[in-house]
C-alpha cells in the first residue's frame, strides 16, 4: 500500500497537470459476486469497503489510489477476507459517465495467497453539488474484476459499488 501511495505522489509531483486539477476521496460500500469456476467450486459473494484518494486532471481524466477491505462468504456459511489495493484511471466520456480500470494486487485468505488484479468499470454518478471550494457526489459503480492468485485460483466475477465523494 505505501509504494502505490509514493507512486502516486511522486507522479502527482512530476506532472505540471496535477496543479490545476482538484483532489478528492470516495469512501463507499461495495458487492462482489466470484463468477462459479471449477478449481473455486463454490458460489462465493462478497461485502466490505472502499475508499479512493483521487486528483482529477483536464479533460475530465482522474488517477487515484483505490483500496478495498471485504469479506467473502461461500454456500455453506465460511467467511474469508480478501484486500486490494489498486491504481486508478478514470476518464470522463459523457457528462456524469466515467469508464475506468483498477490495476493493483488482490490479497485473500481463501488461499492465503496474492496476484494480480485488474478492474474494467463504468459509473454514473447520481447526484452532485458543489460550493465555492468543496464539491460532493454520490456514484453507482458497475464492473467486472479479472483476477488470479499465485495458487491459480480464478476471482474473476463482478462488482457493484456505492460511493459518496469530496472533492476540493
């Protein structure tokens, strides 16, 4: 977690365009439903949170830094936790839709065990409003998530998110 965060700083702090554009977090609830896959062998769906450090650059483009703690239950009652911790780009395409992708590390306690992850998402936000120094949304997100641990097992599935967010 702190390399993605002195990544992105370090980024922030080279790039001329961060001085213009604004900062802001999303913190919200999430679901995630493991798509049934034979070396899983359960229907797992999963709750937790998330939160989202972001600056928004020109052209309605954002990149941030997207952390999630969940939960995991399978078919018969077990629970196991899994984090990720992932880059974010998101790019604006119509007024309030934004098309994105997450690129981090999923860790779980299924396997005891970390790989890649990578999100394709798409969300909308639903409400706005802003004042002289302080913006707020509420965001619906809807994507799949594409990963695999170093055990081989497969995470893919889908996700749906509700966030509320402050930019400044």
């Amino acid at each position: 977690m702190k390399k993605i965060l002195i990544a992105v700083a370090a980024i922030s702090l080279a790039t001329p365009a961060f001085a213009a554009g604004t900062v802001g977090v999303e913190f919200g609830s999430n679901w995630y439903k493991v798509s049934y896959t034979d070396n899983v062998g359960d229907h797992l769906t999963g709750q937790g949170q998330n939160f989202l450090v972001f600056w928004g650059l020109e052209n309605e483009l954002q990149l941030g830094t997207y952390t999630e703690s969940d939960v995991i239950s399978d078919s018969n009652g077990n629970s196991y936790s899994f984090e990720v911790f992932a880059i974010q780009i998101s790019k604006g395409i119509v007024k309030n839709v934004y098309a994105g992708i997450n690129v981090g590390q999923m860790t779980n306690n299924w396997s005891n065990d970390s790989g890649l992850l990578v999100d394709v998402f798409g969300n909308v936000i639903l409400l706005s409003g802003g004042g002289e120094k302080v913006s707020g949304t509420v965001k619906a997100t809807v994507g799949g998530r594409f990963s695999t641990d170093a055990s081989d097992y497969k995470w893919d599935g889908m996700l749906i998110n509700l966030s509320v967010g402050l930019g400044f």
